[in-house]
C-alpha cells in the first residue's frame, strides 16, 4: 500500500460488511465495501492513482471484486474504474446517463446488488450531475458528491442543477436516520466520514431553509472550472488514455485555461528559479520518489516539464513505476514552451545543467590530457571515460554526469518551490467538486436568526431529520 491509501487505518464495519476508504491527497475518496462472509466486494469511485491500492487490498484480504461503481462522471479527476475493473474482471456499473463506454450494467432508482446475502440499493440522485447514483447499505450512504461533510457539491458544469440535487437531498436522503453514516465523494479537510444526524446539525447548506434560497445560493460564485477537464471527461467517458506527451502549443492552451496548478516542473531548483511557469510546481527528479504525494495532490492531467523533455519523460517513468497515472510530457520542455510563444516569470538563476554538463565534461577531458602528459599516460583513460559516456548519452538520452550536478547544493536553491507553489495549486483542487460556503446573507434571506436548527426549523431544512415513528 502506498502512504496515500491509508484504508486499514479507517477499516470500519458496518454491520456485517467491511468498509475500506481510499484516500487521495487531492481530496478525493474511494471505497471497498466487502461481505467477509461470501468474500465479495464492490469498489466506489477509486482514483486512478489507487487502483493498485484498491487491487491488493481485495486480493490481501482474499476478497472477489464483482462490481465497480463509479456514482457519476468525474471531471476533476481520473477514474480508475475502467482499469480496476479489467484488472478484476468486474462488472463497471454506472447509471444509464453518464453513457460510460465499456459500462455493463445501469442500474435503475432503487435497484439492488448482492454481496452474499448483503444487499446494496442504488439511488437515482441527480444534482451534482444528472447521473449521479448514491449507494445504500444497512446504516451508512455512499453519497458521492451529493452531499460532502460540512459542504455542497457544485452544479455548474455537466449538466447539474441546483434545484435537482435539493429535491435528491430529500428523496433519498431525507428519510434516512441521523445515525446514518455518510461517506462523501470528497473531502478536502482529511475527514473520512460524518453522520446524517451531525449533517444535518452544522452543514450550512442543509439550514438554508428552502429550496429557493439553497438554489439561489448554489448557483452563485461558482468555483474555477476544474483544469483539464476535457483530457479528464475523454478518459473517464469514452476510456480514452490520457497522452503521453502533448506538444508546447497544447500546453499553453491548458495552462491559459488555467491548467497551471497541474505543470510539474522536474527541473533543478536553481534552474527553476531562473525562469519557470507561474504557477507551476517545483519537484526535481531526483526527489520524486519522496514527493509522490505532492504528485497525487497535483491535478491531472499533470503536465510534466524539463528543459528539453528528456528528464520529464524519466519522470513519468519513475512515476509510474509508483502507480501514478495522469500523467503527460510537454514535448521539448520549457524551451519548446517559450519557442512557442509560452509566457515564463523569469528570476535570478544558474547557468543551465546541459551547460554545467559541458563545463565540467571538457575540465575533466583536459585534466585527464594534462595528468596523461605531466604524472602518468595512463590517465588519458579519464578522457577516454567522459568521450564514452557522452556518446552512452547522446544514444540514449540518460546522462548520469547530469544527474549528479543536478544534486549540486548550488542546483538546489529555491525561494519559491515549496511555499507559494503548493499553496497555489492546494487552493486549486479544494474548489474541484465542492460549491463556495453559502454566502452570510443567506441565513438573513431565508429568515433564519441563528444558524443552528433546533427541532422546529428541521422540516424546512433540505435534509428533514427522519420523523420519529419511521
Ligand atoms: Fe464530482
């Protein structure tokens, strides 16, 4: 398991099935809800980032995986449903409207599936989108991004609807008990799960008081558009992979659409510092391994750039021999990025490394020329070593001499790598599903004097409490 998918230490039962959240730093949450009895499982909504997690969590705990659920179409980030599901032999389920190739079976309002004896109704719940399904099992709600802990999906893009997710919000949820537990589509606070009842209590979109004003407030200030979200919709409709590389030209059109948060420039510290992509993110290639979250974190597709493109595309390598997906190569790195026409923010660096390279390459062939003459002609060897590693490198692109400067503390200075550029792209994902707060005025427009539901002002509320007698 990676450090990402923390599933054990959230491993919960629910009666008598098991429940197992994935967590992705990006804010993102899958589930494995299994019957130990009869050893089967359905997975919801994983990441393509944790497909791996999901796979051996099954096969570790002897489990068989006969669906994969996705609740609705995710445009902010990639779904690992299509590859879990191949991996498994699963059935991939997904309601009639998201029209997900490869998708076997659409479950109507109020279906069922079978794990053993468990049964696990499907709810119709539109809003967020109209394909939107919530899952329910005896005591919890896998609800998707129909309802988040403390917050509200949006309804902007995709054909959501406000006014539709309100009327879910009290169809499916409404008459279900405060004990209820919830596990939400996302959470961008580390939360795993929440209860109807606390929902109920503190979300601020469930004390809006009528559907009016929860559409009305719905419906304003909505969040940035997810970046990439057509790269993410081509993969998670129609399966198509996400490129390997892209071209400069195409790099800039997603970073003007705002797709800098998602650029991971695998460069030197000291070489970003002399020009870079505003908004982009600082992660050398040789500290990947350790920065594997700050990958996951990232949006994808995430936009790998070097200089020329060769270290971005050992990046991906690395990558995804640590089971990242989502990513793509700006062919030719930042030089073919601002040949293009690529706005850079430019600030005090060091030479570049291909020209450290050749510094030191030719020192060492003089010395081993002028060691070989003065001390011992044996050392004209070490000219003879750097001549074949540059032509190892030329061949095939790897230059181990680079590497090492790369780890030169002069190559590793940074102002701006770690504060401002994560911040920039961590104020990025947050907006991804979730609606902005519903603005103060609200509470004042549906009449409300103090924000806390008591008993009285529950049935005017989106989600009603359960009455007592049912
Ligand atoms: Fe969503």
């Amino acid at each position: 398991m990676s450090q990402t998918a923390v599933a054990n230490t959230h491993r919960a039962t629910l009666g008598s099935l098991t429940v197992l959240p994935l967590l992705h730093p990006q804010g993102c949450r899958g589930y494995l809800v299994a019957d130990p009895a009869s050893r089967q499982a359905l997975a919801i909504d994983i990441h393509l980032d944790l497909v791996e997690d999901a796979a051996a969590a099954v096969q570790q705990n002897g489990w068989k995986l006969p669906y994969v659920v996705d609740t609705h179409t995710h445009a902010d980030h990639p779904s690992g449903s299509a590859a879990l599901a191949a991996r498994m032999s699963s059935t991939r389920i997904a309601h009639q409207k998201a029209n997900h190739r490869g998708v076997s079976r659409h479950p109507a309002d109020g279906d069922v599936l079978h794990l053993g004896d468990q049964v696990v109704t499907v709810r119709h719940a539109p809003g967020h989108t109209p394909d939107h399904l919530v899952l329910l099992i005896d005591g919890a709600v896998f609800a998707g991004d129909t309802l988040l802990i403390g917050g509200m999906a949006r309804t902007d893009f995709l054909g959501g609807d406000a006014g539709q997710l309100f009327d879910s919000l009290q169809r499916v949820l409404g008459s279900l008990p405060d004990t209820t537990v919830l596990y939400p589509g996302h959470d961008y606070q580390g939360r795993v799960r929440s209860t109807l009842g606390q929902e109920r209590q503190q979300n601020p979109w469930l004390l809006l008081g009528d559907r009016a004003t929860f559409v009305r407030q719905l419906r304003a200030n909505p969040p940035p558009r997810p970046a990439n979200m057509d790269d993410l919709l081509r993969l998670n409709r129609e399966g198509q992979d996400i490129p390997n590389s892209i071209s400069a030209a195409e790099a800039m059109r997603l970073v003007a659409a705002g797709g800098q948060g998602s650029v991971i420039d695998v460069r030197t510290g000291a070489e970003f510092d002399g020009e870079h992509i505003a908004g982009s993110r600082l992660l050398p290639l040789d500290q990947l391994a350790q920065s594997a979250d700050q990958v996951r974190a990232t949006p994808a597709p995430r936009l790998l750039l070097c200089r020329t493109g060769s270290r971005a595309t050992m990046a991906r390598d690395t990558l995804q021999r640590l089971h990242i997906g989502g990513l793509t190569v700006i062919e030719g790195g930042i030089e073919a990025y601002k040949a293009a026409g690529g706005q850079v923010e430019r600030g005090q660096g060091v030479i570049s490394l291909e020209r450290q390279v050749r510094i030191a390459a030719g020192l060492i062939v003089l010395a081993g020329v002028l060691l070989a003459n003065v001390v011992h002609p044996g050392f004209v060897w070490l000219s003879g070593f750097v001549g074949a590693g540059l032509v190892f490198a030329g061949i095939t692109d790897w230059c181990g001499m680079g590497l090492l400067i790369a780890r030169a503390p002069w190559n590793r200075r940074s102002n701006r790598a770690s504060s401002g550029i994560a911040s920039a792209c961590a104020a990025s994902a947050p907006s991804a599903c979730a609606a902005s707060a519903p603005a103060p005025a609200a509470c004042a427009a549906s009449g409300c004097a103090a924000p806390v539901p008591t008993t009285d002002a529950a049935p005017a509320c989106a989600l009603p409490k359960r009455p007592q007698s049912s």
